[in-house]
C-alpha cells in the first residue's frame, strides 16, 4: 500500500515537518488551503520561508513556540486560535489573507524515542471567528441601546423564566440582574402584592394565545417605594418557525399619569367621565405602541439615534418618523431633514450633549412643526432626553433621542385651567 498517496489524500489540512523546520510532505487539503503547490514547499523551512508570520518575530511565534513544547515533551500540543498572514500567488492576485486557525502538533517518534517528524493539523476558522466577533459587537450595540433607554427592559422564555433585564431595570429596583433571573418568580418579587395575582392570569392566557398583553402594575423601588407602571409584553419568533421563541417586556413609568386621574377624580365627581377619557386616551395611545422590535425598533415611545457630530439619522422608530410623516429621514442630518430644528436651537442643545457628554432632559419642550405638504405650522409638545451614546475610549460618536409627545395633555391641562378646573 503507497501510505504517501494514502496521507495525499487524507481530507484534511496536515503538514509534516522535521525537527529543523524543514517540510517534508502536505495533504492535498491543505495544498489547497494554502494555495500552493507540493513542490513549491517541500524543502523548505516552515516558519521562515513556507509561511512567515508577519505578527510575530520568529522566536516569539505561537507555531513555534508550540513545535518547542512537542520537542520538549514528546506529547500532542493544542494551540490557542493564531492569526496568520498567507502570502497569495501571483496566479491568485497576491497580497496576504488575513485568518485566524486552530493548530495542534503530534510527534512521531523513532525507536529510540526521539521526535522524527512533527504533524501539523490545522483548521481555518477565520469566517466562525469573525461571525463571532460580529454577534459580539451586535450584543453590544444592542446593551448600549436597552440600558439608554428609560424604560425598564426584559426578555422571558417560552416557559416563564427572565432571561434578561436591562440596567436601568437593576438601577430601579436595587436587585442585581443574576439574583432576578436566577429567582423562581423573577421581577414578580418587587410587584405590589395586590397586583401579583392579576398580572399572572394575565400573562398566562397571553402565553397560552401567543398574543401581545399589557398591564398596569406597580413595582417597588430601591427604596420600597411603589410607583405605576404600564407592562407590555410581546411574542418573538426568531427565524421561520412559527413557535414563539422568547417575549421581550418593557415597563414604563405612568406614575405622574396615575396620580394626575387620581386627583382629578376626587376634587370633583364630575370630573369622573373626563378622568375616564383621558384613561382611556392613555391606553389607547399605549396600545398602540409595540414592545421593542429587536428590543430596539417597537419601543413605544419617540425614539431614534444620530450618528457623529453632524447628528446623522440612523436609527428611527415609527414614533419618531411620525412626528414627520411627509419627510425623509434616513442617512440625513437633522438640519437637512428638520430645518426648523436649527431656527428654534435644537442643533445646539445636539451639540453640546455630543461635545461634553452631558445629558439633556426637559419636559413640555415646544417643538413649532411646518408642514411640507400644507406649509401649516402646528405646535407640539415633547418630554425631550439627549442621552450621549459612547464609544471606545469613552468617546462620543452619537446621541440617543427619546421622549414622548405630550401636546395633548398639555392642551388638556390649559383647556382645564381656562375653565378652572385645575
């Protein structure tokens, strides 16, 4: 049996090597990967010939450094993932291939026990490294997204367990995240006992249908204060199945809402039908925002991301979008897309949060809005944040825009003070 021709075809990336480096035989495999041929690396010295490694001096080189360790112990070597340079053939085009491989290194020995020759089985793992490297920088993006947002944010399994809570949910109710999704009954431990039971039955023939649910409950702080929240919860399939895979919640804070129906209910009987109105304009308005899409897109508030110091649109959830409806947003600035936000200083309160970091939040900030189709300018009403977005280094490479539009509470409010009522 011609063993030589045996190893040719062995179906994977093995090269043989002596003691000195020197190459004696390769699989076609890894002829192939390698992109050269059997007899432009016979002969020649692995490391500094064959394939030098322009990230490492020779002594200083894993490979190497690997071989030294087989040579020393006579046993297999595993090595930690390698970048390499491969020089390409002219025929290919040249240049370097930038990869990143998996390395082990048997010895063969002789009778006498010494090592004859070293066998190098590698494999290319550049494109799992980099998907790696990808789903890592998107799990990032995606918990500099969720804790800038102010809203508390969970995701839950299929059979009930929080999987994920943002930080401005651990901020809030003082509980760290690991103690919270390690718990039996997860966030249901800083829920007002007298909303526990409501909110269960809830959730469970939501689970049962697979539907979107809502409810308002109240949750404890830190500090053992309850204050109102609304809870949206929200079915994720992932893929093409048609099974839910997770639920993603989000809990926003309805607390001076909840108090303002609640006085507006005892200081006059009368009031009841309005307070009822307003209660139902709330949740009309709340049912109609989705949970975040991708934890990001559905969150049920105006929301959207400028990138770099010319406040670039990047991001933008439809609440945004429909603050303008007749406009395009997308890869524009804002100056370019809302001019009326430079004539009113928008730009400048932009680019203070971006050149010094700091926040900005406000609340009933007048927004005069002109329309592109009727040239009509209507007045709006917004709770505004600028949260800086930061990058390495503590850099700022953007801003996070959230808030809400309140224009009708605020004409409510001055209707009510006009008849005076409030």
């Amino acid at each position: 049996m011609d063993f030589s021709k045996l190893f040719q075809h062995v179906p994977d990336n093995m090269v043989v090597i002596t003691p000195d480096f020197k190459i004696v035989a390769a699989t076609d495999a890894y002829l192939q990967t390698t992109m050269r041929k059997r007899e432009d690396l016979l002969g020649l010295h692995f490391l500094l010939e064959a394939f030098p490694n322009l990230h490492y001096s020779f002594e200083e080189n894993p490979v190497y450094k690997s071989i030294a360790r087989v040579m020393e112990t006579k046993k297999v070597d595993f090595m930690d993932l390698v970048q390499y340079s491969i020089a390409r053939p002219a025929a290919e085009g040249g240049g370097f291939y930038e990869s990143i491989w998996e390395a082990s290194h048997t010895p063969v020995l002789d009778a006498e026990g010494n090592v004859e020759f070293i066998i190098q089985k590698t494999m290319d793992v550049t494109e799992r490294e980099q998907a790696k490297l990808a789903h890592q920088e998107s799990e990032n993006k995606f918990k500099i997204m969720t804790d800038t947002v102010p809203q508390l944010i969970y995701t839950v399994s299929p059979e009930g367990k929080v999987t994920y809570v943002n930080e401005r949910f651990v901020k809030y109710t003082g509980m760290p995240a690991q103690e919270i999704m390690a718990s039996e009954t997860g966030f249901l431990d800083v829920m007002h006992p007298e909303d526990q039971g409501p909110f269960i039955a809830r959730a469970q023939e939501s689970f049962q249908k697979q539907v979107e649910f809502q409810a308002e409950i109240r949750m404890r702080d830190r500090e053992g204060n309850y204050r109102w929240f609304v809870k949206k919860c929200s079915p994720v399939t992932l893929g093409n199945q048609n099974k839910v895979s997770l639920w993603v919640g989000s809990a926003t804070d309805i607390h001076a809402t909840k108090q303002m129906v609640q006085e507006l209910l005892e200081s006059n009987e009368q009031m009841a039908l309005l307070s009822d109105q307003v209660h139902a304009a709330l949740e009309k308005a709340q049912s109609e925002r989705k949970t975040l899409e991708n934890m990001i897109m559905n969150a049920p508030a105006i929301f959207c991301t400028l990138k770099g110091p010319e406040h670039r649109f990047e991001l933008i959830n439809p609440y945004y979008q429909g603050l303008f409806p007749d406009r395009e947003l997308q890869n524009k600035t804002v100056a370019e897309a809302v001019p009326e936000a430079v004539e009113q200083g928008f730009i400048d309160l932009l680019d203070n949060v971006y050149n010094t970091g700091e926040a900005f939040s406000a609340k009933e900030v007048h927004f005069q809005r002109k329309r592109q189709d009727t040239q009509l300018v209507e007045d709006i009403y917004m709770t505004l944040n600028y949260q800086p977005i930061f990058g390495e280094g503590m850099k700022v490479i953007g801003i996070l825009v959230f808030g809400y539009e309140i224009t009708d509470h605020v004409k409510l409010r001055e209707s009510l003070q006009k008849e005076g009522k409030v």
